[in-house]
C-alpha cells in the first residue's frame, strides 16, 4: 500500500528498452518508441493521480543524435505528434509541461510545438511534467561553467562559488533534486542523465521494458522508495532522533 503521506515530490526516469521491445516483437523500433508514447500517457496520468509534483522523463540524450537518422527523424515526428495529442489532455488535467535540454537543436517543427504547449500549460499547477530533449548531464553542467564565466567577466558574479549558485545556472533551476530515480529495462547506468541533480535521490531499477511501463509499475517503485531510510550523509540514529 503506498503511503500517501510519503509521496516523492520529484519522480526522474530513465525510459529505456523501447528499441528491445520492438526487436522481440519481430517489430521495428519506431512501432517500440510508438509504445512508449503509450507508457508515457499512463505513467503521466498515474504521477499526478498519486500527487507526484514533478516528473521528469529523459526522452532524447545529446548522445541519441548519432543514432540513424531516419531512428531520429521517427522520434522527432512522435515527439510533435505525442505534444500535439496530448495538450488539451494536459490541460484537463492541470499539468504544466517545461523542457531541459538543448532545445535549440531540435528541429524548427519540434521547437515550435514545444514551446506553444509550453505557453499554454504554463499556469497549470498540479503536477508539471520536464521532458529533457537533447539534454545530457555533462552538457549541462560545461554550460552552466561558461554561463558563469560570462556572468563572472561581466561582473554579475564574484566571491565563492556554492552549490546553490550553481543550482541557479543548471537547466533545472528553481526545480527541485529528484527525490526518486527510476530506470527501465534492466540496464544499470545513469547515462548523463541529471549528475548533479541525483546526489542523493533514490535509485529503482526495473527489469521492465519502458513500452511495458504503466502506472502500477510507477506505484511499486514509490512503495520501494517508501521503504528506503533517506539518511544525505547522516546516521540513522540522528534521522529518527529528529522525527
Ligand atoms: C529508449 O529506448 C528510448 C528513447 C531513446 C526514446 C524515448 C522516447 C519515447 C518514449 C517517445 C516519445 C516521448 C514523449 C515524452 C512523448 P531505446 O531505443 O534506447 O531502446 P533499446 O535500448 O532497447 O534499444
């Protein structure tokens, strides 16, 4: 049973398999990353149902660019399309959608849609939904030391360097650390995926396929957290001493 007293507040996902899934299926990988539109839908509507504040999926790494091109035009196309379906659907339901990432570097058509849905969502306040398109850690973080640099020569910043100023450079500013990491497919990486951000977030790994992917699978992964003693560095002693 999950408690609903202890729901994490940011929900980060490694969607992974979708390519795994097709070849088993004798299909090709569009028709998988078509399926995980799908897992995306319900795991969505099954965050919000449960009171997940922010959700955070990793739909296209920097790295995804050297797949085929024909792979990454598919997964563009989905990407307008699954936008495009799904607006009015997010609106119904109050969620705001925000993307990190790269976003210059997407196509002219994907940006668009992006940032129309973007606008429109943007005084939803149930749940708000980050897709990181384009994004990796390293990119990120190597951008936000230039932001610095420029900031530091301009003569907006100067002193000590803290880890809440560097919060304050990083894609995610003003969002906060996922509380809770979940990757599909049984594979047991990070693949740049938030570095900084994950420093003391829960890990859950699930051998299942990111199309297989649906809200009770979310909810069990909760149940797991729920189950975890969160020390960041202290004793367990301390931690219960202060409840
Ligand atoms: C990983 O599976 C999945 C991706 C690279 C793309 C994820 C995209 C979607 C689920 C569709 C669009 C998303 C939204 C947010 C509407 P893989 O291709 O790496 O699978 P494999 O490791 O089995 O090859």
């Amino acid at each position: 049973m999950i408690n609903k007293n202890n729901i994490p507040s940011h929900v980060a996902i490694i969607m992974d398999g979708n390519g795994r899934w097709a070849n088993q299926k004798g299909l090709l990988r569009a028709i998988g990353h078509q399926g995980g539109v799908e897992a995306v839908r319900d795991t969505v509507e099954g965050a919000a149902e449960i009171g997940v504040k922010y959700l955070t999926l990793y739909a296209f790494s920097t790295e995804n660019w050297s797949r085929p091109k024909e792979e990454v035009d598919a997964l563009m196309e989905l990407l307008v399309q699954a936008i495009n379906d799904e607006t009015k659907t997010l609106n119904d339901n109050n969620i705001r959608l925000l993307a990190i990432g790269d976003i210059d570097a997407l196509p002219e058509k994907c940006r668009n849609k992006l940032n129309e849905t973007i606008h429109s969502t943007s005084e939803n306040s149930r749940m708000t939904l980050i897709l990181a398109l384009s994004y990796s850690s390293k990119w990120e973080i190597t951008r936000a030391f230039n932001l610095m640099l420029c900031d530091f020569k301009a003569g907006k910043l100067s002193g000590t360097i803290y880890p809440e100023i560097v919060d304050q450079y990083l894609t995610t500013a003003g969002i906060p650390d996922p509380d809770l990491l979940i990757r599909t497919s049984g594979e047991y990486r990070i693949s740049n995926f938030l570095l900084w951000q994950i420093a003391y977030s829960e890990l859950f790994f699930t051998e299942t396929l990111w199309p297989d992917f649906r809200r009770q699978h979310l909810f069990e992964a909760i149940e797991d957290y729920q189950k975890r003693e969160r020390r960041f560095g202290k004793t367990g002693d301390q931690i219960n001493n202060s409840i």
